[in-house]
C-alpha cells in the first residue's frame, strides 16, 4: 500500500500501554497518523458513537482509510504484512514464533494486571485491598516469564539486535506511568537493560505518553 495517500488516526488513551505499542510500531514503521483521544476516566468508550467504533470499548482502534483495527497484536500483524519496509519480524518461523510469545506474555501475563478495570472488578468483591495487593503477584509472574525469554533471546533489544514488535509491547508495559509502584522492576535485569537502549531511540525514548502523537 501506498503511503502517499494515507489517512491514518489512532484511538488512544494518555498513559494505557496498549495504544502506546501501536504508536511505537506507526513510528517505526514511519508512518504519519493522527492521535484521537477517547477520555477514558470520563467512560467516552462506553458512548454509542466509540461502541461503533470499537465494540469491545476499549483503546487502541487504529482507523487506516476507514478500515478499524482492533487489538494492538493484530495490528502488529497487519502493519508488518502492509508495511514491510521496516521490518519488526525477523525471518524464520520460529524466530517468529519467540516474537510473538514475547508479545503475549506481554498481553496476558502483565497488561491485564496493572488495568484499572481489572482492579475495580477485583475490588467490588474484595474491598479491603489495595490495587499493589491485588496486581503484585500477577505481574511478577508475567515479568519474570519475560525476563527468562529475553534473558535467553535478547541482545541488545528483546529479540537479539533488531528491534521487533516484542519491543513495542515491553517498552510501554516496563515504562508505563503505574507499574513501577504495582512491583519492583529491578527484579528483571534483562528485561532493565532492554528498555534502557530502548530510551535512545526516537521511536522509543523516554517520553510521557501524553506525546505519543
């Protein structure tokens, strides 16, 4: 697909890692696009006009020419196989298939817990605990899976010497505005080492998410 011709918005959320990965993949990929930000904490995903948008109510949405794409892995998927200038998979199957489990991990073993939706479920049953109580064992679990995978594939990035899509999921889940309160990130050396090189790209850096567009 032509890039020329482009019209390209992203659903997003200050401060949520999920649109925060499709952000880091549209730079990479060298991609202009147009930030629009559903306001969350004012539940505007729960209105009739983003339920059409995104029947799931939640960020990110990536809009390309009207088409919607949901999910940031799918998104990855489809930026990869339209986009493939700037590659963010390497080439064997299963050099792939690491990629991607880097990339779940991330997606189901650490976002999920350090949600808010997540903590507010949890504590309508159990009202005596705190969000750290609640989400600290998860993550620790999740981030030391993924320490080991990058521990054991990782270079200087999380998959060897070129930055993947594992990197665009790490990045935000390691730097996100909350996580270093919910656990204690220097547990994971290799995940640490990662994000630090991370930091010196511009696609990356260590930058708030309210600059994501």
């Amino acid at each position: 697909m032509s890039t020329s011709r482009l019209a390209i918005r992203l659903y997003t959320y200050r401060g949520y890692s999920a649109p925060w990965r499709v952000s880091i993949m549209l730079k990479l990929k060298q991609l202009q696009f147009q930030p629009f930000f559903v306001n969350l904490p004012k539940a505007e995903q729960l209105s009739n006009m983003y339920s059409q948008i995104n029947p799931l109510q939640i960020v990110p949405t990536l809009e390309i020419n009207g088409q919607l794409l949901h999910e940031s892995m799918a998104i990855a998927e489809y930026l990869e196989e339209e986009f493939p200038r700037t590659k963010l998979l390497p080439k064997s199957p299963l050099e792939k298939a690491i990629v991607r489990s880097m990339c779940e991990t991330v997606n189901s073993g650490i976002h999920p817990y350090h949600a808010s939706r997540f903590y507010k479920y949890v504590h309508n049953y159990v009202s005596d605990i705190n969000r750290q109580e609640i989400s600290e064992p998860f993550l620790e679990r999740g981030f030391t899976a993924l320490n080991t995978l990058v521990e054991k594939h990782g270079g200087d990035y999380a998959f060897g010497n070129q930055v993947t899509i594992a990197d665009a999921f790490l990045y935000p889940a390691f730097r996100g505005d909350d996580v270093s309160y919910l656990v204690n990130l220097d547990k994971y050396p290799a995940l640490k080492k990662v994000v630090e090189n991370l930091d010196q790209l511009p696609e990356f850096g260590y930058e708030h998410p309210d600059s994501q567009g």
